[in-house]
C-alpha cells in the first residue's frame, strides 16, 4: 500500500443482527489494500443524504479495515467476522478519542433501535472527530388486521397499562428494564433473555434463557404452554412481522409495543446493509 493514502477504516457501533451482517458483507468484500482510498490528509465529506442502494454490477473496489464494537452486555456474545473490540468507550469524547487513534474513516452506528445513549454519543464523536456517521436501523413493526396493540412511549407506561391488558405477560423488552416492572405484584411474568436478569425483579416472574432467533411454531407453543394473555414487545423491528407478533395475532393478544427513539437530530439513516455500502463508496 502506498503511505499516503488511508485504508477505509470502518467503525461498526454493533450489538444486533444489522452490524452482523454488515462487518459480514465487509469482510466479504476483501482486505488488504485499498487502490482508490482518499489521500490520507484530504477532508472527509460531512454526513449527507443516504445514497441509493442500487446494487453495482462492478466488483467492489474498496478493501476495507472493519472494526465491529460491542457494549460487553452478554457474557458470550457471538463475534462477527473482522475485528472487534468489547466495552464502552467513556462517552463521546473518548469514543472521538478511539476513532483518531484508530484511525477509523467511516462510523456505521448499527445499535439497537433503543441503544439511545449510544446513538446519541456516535453524533456527537462523529462532529468531533469530523468522520462521516450513518445510522443502519431495521424498520420498524406495523400492525395487522386483526392485531390489538397498544403503543406506548416508554417501559414505565407499558407498566403503568400492563395491569388493564392482562394477567400473565410475555415480557421481551430484555432484562435491563426489568426493574421497571417490580412493583407489579399482580401480574405473573415470562421473561426471555440471553443472560439472567438482575434485581430488582417482579417478584411472580419465571425466567426463559434462550437466544432467538424463534420459530412462530416456538412462539405459539410458549403462548400456550403458559397461558399467555398479554404480550409486551419494543419496536425492535428487522422482518416485516415478528414470529411472536404472529402468534399473538392468532391467539387473540394483545400487545403493548414501546415505541423506538428517534436517531439524533442531523443523521442519515437507512435499513439496508447495502445502502450503508454504497454510502462507503461515495462518502471518501
Ligand atoms: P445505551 O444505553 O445506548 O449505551 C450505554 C453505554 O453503553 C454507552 O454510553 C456506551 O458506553 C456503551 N455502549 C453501548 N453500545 C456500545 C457499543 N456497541 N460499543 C461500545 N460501547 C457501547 O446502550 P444499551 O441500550 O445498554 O445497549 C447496549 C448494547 O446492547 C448495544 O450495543 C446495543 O446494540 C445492544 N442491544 C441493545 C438492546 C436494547 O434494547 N437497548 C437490545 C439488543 C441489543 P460509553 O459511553 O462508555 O462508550
């Protein structure tokens, strides 16, 4: 490689299926040098509008340095191809800090729809490090005909509408806000997460650890060997439904759906894999 010019440095904020699949089409796409990399002192163009993501019958010239960040949450997370690194960063100056010493050229946030201090931190490292930032969110659920939901803003109003919905909830907003369901003495809970939730807990809560994803068969099965009557879900997103989703559907439950956060002011976003390839290729 020629010393002056910067490999296309990719900083994956991860932690879902998106930044899976993107460090995979990546890593796909080759290592080693990159033959039309933007001179290593040229100005990095500021975040724009999310190209299209009209797929290109040329090969792909740029060979990428992918690095994918996970938060540390699950005690044996599955490790996408490429680099990786584990653990907060120290907010976003130190997340500024890490893209300057690592000389990362492209920051791809690809958290969690709920992932909100993160987001909002990759804005604010992105201004300071002046490296173009696009957001990769899944879409959002719609309902159904035939679906009963109830949206809410936050888990403590999805707590506060549980009691009038249903007496035995399906809980799989994870276990990190479970606290917020403590005082709810009345109501038996299934919760379902990859690691063991932490007190404070409610207290009537049987614990399913499990790793998705889940078949509809799975999910109607759970429904009924517990009685389910009430469903609690954020709008995670990704496939045009969810199995559960479905299976409420067809049981007749109603679902509480938490409502995502908005991506911070200014970021372009998109929902495809692609989209964020095409924005490499034209964002040097
Ligand atoms: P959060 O509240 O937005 O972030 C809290 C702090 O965790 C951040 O300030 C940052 O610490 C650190 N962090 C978060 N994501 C990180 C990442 N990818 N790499 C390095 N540090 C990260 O995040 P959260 O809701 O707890 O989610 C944590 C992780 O779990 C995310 O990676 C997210 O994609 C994944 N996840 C979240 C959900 C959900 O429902 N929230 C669901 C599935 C997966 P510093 O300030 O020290 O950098």
């Amino acid at each position: 490689m020629s010393a002056d010019v910067a490999p296309v440095h990719v900083l994956i904020l991860g932690g879902t299926t998106e930044a899976r699949r993107l460090a995979e089409a990546l890593a796909g796409a080759g290592v080693g040098s990159a033959p039309d990399a933007r001179p290593a002192d040229s100005p990095v163009p500021a975040p724009s509008a999310v190209p299209s993501a009209a797929p290109s019958a040329a090969p792909e010239a740029i060979r990428y340095r992918v690095t994918t960040s996970l938060a540390g949450r699950v005690a044996a997370p599955v490790l996408p191809p490429g680099e990786t690194r584990i653990g907060g960063f120290g907010g976003p100056s130190g997340l500024a800090a890490w893209i300057t010493t690592h000389r990362v050229t492209h920051l791809v946030d690809a958290t969690h729809p709920f992932a909100e201090r993160m987001s909002f931190n990759a804005s604010e490292a992105a201004a300071l490090s002046g490296i173009p930032l696009l957001a990769l969110r899944r879409p959002g659920w719609t309902p159904e005909p035939g679906d009963d939901w109830t949206f809410v803003d936050s888990l403590e109003e999805a707590a506060g509408r549980l009691p009038g919905l249903g007496t035995r909830a399906f809980l799989t907003t994870g276990r990190m806000g479970l606290h917020t369901f403590a005082g709810l003495t009345d109501t038996w809970f299934l919760v379902r997460s990859v690691d063991p939730p932490a007190p404070p807990v409610p207290p009537r809560l049987e614990v399913l650890l499990a790793r998705g994803p889940f078949t509809l068969d799975d999910e109607r099965e759970l429904l009924a060997r517990h009685r389910i009557d009430v469903l609690v879900t954020k709008d995670s997103g990704g496939s045009a439904t969810a199995p559960k989703l479905t299976a409420a559907r067809e049981a007749g439950i109603p679902v509480v759906v938490v409502r995502r956060p908005p991506v911070p002011a200014g970021v372009a976003e998109t929902g495809s894999v692609e989209a964020v390839r095409t924005w490499l290729r034209t964002s040097r």
